[in-house]
C-alpha cells in the first residue's frame, strides 16, 4: 500500500520527536492514501510555518493492520468512539491517558480512520460547550465527506515506512 506525507519539507526519515502533540490519533507521523488529500496538508502547512509544498511517499504492507505484533486501532467509520478518542487527544488538559480513550501515552502504535477535518470543528466545539449531545455530533460527522489518516506513534510502527519517492509542486 502507498501513502502520503504531506508537508513544507521533504521526508527522508520519519522522526516521531518532530511530530506535534495533541493531534487527531495523538502525537504521531501522519500519513494518507489520497495523495491530493497530502497536497492540501502540503500547502496548509507551507501557509502556516513557510517552505516548499512537498509530498513524500512510502511503502507499507497491508497486512499490518492484523499483525499482533503491533497495536493498532482502526475507526471504519465515524462514531462515538472516534470522537472521543479525538477530542481526548486534542485537548491537552486530558487527564487519565492510560484510558483506551486516548493515544496521549502512544499505547497504539499505528491508529487509521476518518480525519476530523476543520469542517468539524464548529460541530466538535458545540459539543465540547454542550450545545449538542454527542449522539448529534455523531449524526453530523455521518453526513460530511471525511477523508482518511494512518498515523504512526512508535518508533516501531515508524520503521515500517519504505520511503518511495518524493513529490514537488
């Protein structure tokens, strides 16, 4: 399987100490199969910190994703799971990490499933200030086009990344 990385560098060795905290699946390397999707990340993160849009590709076999070896976590679709697993892992003042509720503590190492894009942000936020119950935002999160992640948290999961080649606008 082929996925993306899409940022204002190119890739040549993934390092998980670079990668910020308090994202989607928790501190982690963020890849997709849609290359146009890590060309939108490519030039939003180019728009926020400076550089050269750059998409870097690599190789990974599918069969990880049932490999015992590693742990890891796939959301198919989105649901109530998903969306407090995200929010936990977004808000910084979450406590009780060690919960399956949260990547914080990096207990998966690969985690795949819908991307919280900012489209949900309005949704999530009226349900973080209790304007809507969570079945609600669920329900929202069903009717929007969400595109997909494969993020990677230990250094593990990381070394499976085949680099492949590189992408420049």
């Amino acid at each position: 399987m082929i996925v993306y990385h899409g940022s204002n560098t190119e890739i040549s060795a993934v390092d998980l100490e670079k990668c910020r905290p308090c994202k989607d699946f928790g501190r982690g390397f963020y890849t997709t199969i849609l290359k146009d999707q890590a060309w939108r990340m490519a030039l939003r993160t180019v728009r926020r910190y400076g550089g050269n849009p750059c998409v870097t590709a690599f190789t990974i076999d599918e069969n990880i994703f049932t490999d015992s070896s590693f742990k890891v976590l796939v959301f198919e679709n989105p649901c109530e799971e998903w969306a407090r697993f995200i929010l936990n892992n977004r808000n910084p003042q979450v406590t009780g990490i060690q919960g399956l509720e949260s990547n914080r503590d990096s207990k998966y190492d690969i985690v795949k499933g819908p991307v919280a894009n900012d489209d949900l942000n309005f949704i999530f936020n009226q349900y973080v200030t209790g304007l809507v119950p969570i079945e609600y935002l669920v329900e929202q999160m069903k009717a929007k086009k969400l595109t997909n992640q494969i993020s990677f948290h230990t250094a593990k999961a990381a070394g499976l990344l085949q680099r492949t080649g590189v992408f420049h606008d």
